[in-house]
C-alpha cells in the first residue's frame, strides 16, 4: 500500500511517500519525505513539494492507495490548504481513499517506537498565539491521556503540576520552545529539533490500519471558530 501524507497545519510543510508491506506500523518503507520552512507560501509551495516527493519516490500519483491529511488544529490557512489539496488529488477516485488526521497525534509519533522514553509523556504543542498552544497529552505508549484542545501555557503548568508531578516531559511541535521557557516543572526535557518538526510520515503511519473516508466527506477540524464564524455571530447578536 502506497500513502501520500501532507501536513501544512504549521510554517513547516511536510510531504512524504510510505510505502506498507505488512501488518504493522513498524512494516514500512519511506520512500520519500520532504519538509519546507522557507518564505515561500504553502499555496505555492505544496503542489511543487508533492510532485518532487513523488519523483523522488518513483511513484506515479495514480500509483497512490491512501491520502493522509493533517487537517487540523492548527493554522487556520493551513488546514484550508492541506485539505483542499488532498481533496483535489483524491476527487476523481470513487474509493474512500482519504484519512484526515490530528497533527498534534502525528507530532506524538515521531516517538514512535523509542524505548528509552518509557512513562515519559508527549506533549505535542502548536502556536495559538497570544501564549495559547493546540495541545494534547499521551503517554509514551501514544494513548491519549488529554485530548486536543486549545490551552493557555498558564493552564499547562497548572495541569501538569497538578495531575503529573513526578513524571518526565517531552514537548514537541513549534509551541515547545515557549512551553519549555515558560512552564515551570521539574520533569521538562528538551529535545533535538528535528523531533519537533511535523513529519508526513508519521501521518502515514497512524493512516495505515485508520478507516479512510471519500474526499467529499474530508473535513477540517479547527477546534475553536474561524475569525469570520466569530465575526457572524457578533454580528447576529
């Protein structure tokens, strides 16, 4: 099974081809992957990224079994792109062939399979602004112990001092830096930069073996209303 996974939901873009001969997640092969941070838009970096990801892995688009999508929280533009991406890629097909997917779950990933980070939990943490983050919590089997949400970095110190004192603290995603800065608790560790980046083929993986749904049916998931939703109801009122 051939997956294509994209990832826009933050300033790095994330592209990857994965190609799965087994029946489980450690029974894959990255054929490509590609990450992008530059001054360049999504909008007009992404299609360029796919078409070299998939030259790089010699696979032809037709070729692609599984599209899999971070579609959310994250940049409110950036979920647009992704998803409105994937659900051109994927339209003219007739299969259920698309899986949208958390990027806060797939930042989690990159940790997937490393045995020295046992009862560590994963923090994945992107940029909400105004010292607010997307966040959820997994313990170092991946399960989710705190769903996504939007948090204040405030109320993440109080929750991980409250309900997780003693416990070691890996944070990840591009909101790690000022949760590290900025909390105090005794188990944070810092990690090296490339584990906080978004990885397309973490997205691919958590894709294999998830239920694909058809491209008309691939949605995003903002967590919190976009400024325009906002702007309506204030205006209803």
């Amino acid at each position: 099974m051939l997956i294509l996974g994209i990832d826009t939901t933050t300033k790095t873009a994330s592209t990857a081809v994965v190609n799965f001969g087994g029946e489980k997640p450690r029974d894959f092969t990255v054929l490509s992957e590609m990450q992008s941070c530059g001054r360049i838009s999504h909008s007009e970096n992404l299609m360029p990224m796919i078409d070299y990801t998939l030259k790089c892995a010699g696979v032809a688009l037709s070729e692609i079994d599984l599209f899999a999508v971070a579609n959310g929280p994250g940049s409110f533009t950036g979920i647009r792109i992704g998803v409105a991406t994937v659900k051109g890629l994927a339209f003219g097909s007739d299969s259920n062939n698309c899986i949208g997917i958390s990027p806060l779950y797939a930042l989690a990933y990159n940790f997937y399979g490393y045995n020295n980070i046992a009862d560590f939990l994963i923090l994945p943490a992107i940029d909400a602004r105004r010292k607010q983050v997307y966040n959820s919590v997994f313990d170092s089997k991946l399960n989710y112990l705190k769903k996504d949400r939007i948090i204040t970095v405030g109320d993440l110190e109080t929750e991980l001092n409250a309900e997780f004192a003693g416990r070691r603290a890996i944070f990840t995603g591009d909101g790690a830096d000022m949760c590290y800065s900025e909390i105090d608790f005794a188990g944070k560790i810092q990690v090296p930069e490339i584990l906080k980046k978004p990885s397309a083929s973490s997205l691919c993986r958590i894709a294999y073996g998830s239920r694909p749904v058809h491209a008309r049916a691939l949605a995003p998931s903002y967590l919190i209303k976009t400024q325009a939703e906002r702007e309506f109801d204030l205006h209803e009122k």
